[in-house]
C-alpha cells in the first residue's frame, strides 16, 4: 500500500499555503491531497467534516496540518490509517495519539517510484 499526505491547511488561511508543495511532491511521485476549508467558516465541526471527507480511504496517511489544523489530528487519527504526522507550524493537541496501524511501518514512507 502506498502513502498518502494529506496537507491540512490552517482553517484562518485555506489551502492555497499547501497547493505549490503539494504539487511539487506530486511530481516527484508522491499522492498528495490538499483539504479545503469550508466557507463560510461556521464552526470546528464543519472544518472536520470538510477535512474528514477530502481523507483517502485506500491508502495509508501521513498527516501534515498547519497552524490550527494541528487541532484535528488525534481525531482524524482515530478514524483513518494514519500512520504518522509532521507538525508544521502547527499546533499539538493536548491528547495523546497513539497512531494505529494493521502491520508495522518504516519510517520514512516509500515513495511511489522509490
């Protein structure tokens, strides 16, 4: 199974901050997938939902959030295969996240074409 990493922008300053990285990481090989934030930004729930729904379902994830969005790891973790997270300038939940996973892992991730 490949890696996928999923940028989650700041829900403050939206996904254009993400967009040039990914794109660059996707020509190098790697799936990448860009959550939106939705607007009007109503409410933490609704950037859930938003960031829940943009998950690749069929493939490992390593979360990168940004700013605020470091927020929605531990529960996003919970829901998906994520195996790991890189903070970028983001905040850390104060809820301990063991990552879960059906086999082992070796970091770092193996690169498509790699």
């Amino acid at each position: 199974m490949t890696t996928s990493l999923v940028f989650l922008p700041s829900p403050l300053l939206g996904p254009s901050v993400w967009r040039p990285v990914a794109q660059i990481l996707a020509g190098q090989g790697w799936q990448t997938t860009v959550c939106e934030v939705p607007s009007p930004l109503a409410t933490g729930d609704d950037v859930f939902g938003a960031f829940r729904a943009a998950l690749p379902l069929d493939t490992d994830l390593v979360l990168v959030p940004h700013s605020n969005a470091g927020a929605y790891v531990p529960e996003l973790s919970m829901m998906s295969p994520v195996v790991a997270a890189l903070f970028v300038d983001a905040v850390l939940s104060l809820c301990a996240v063991r990552f879960r996973s059906r086999r082992p892992h070796s970091w770092p991730p193996t690169q498509p074409n790699g």
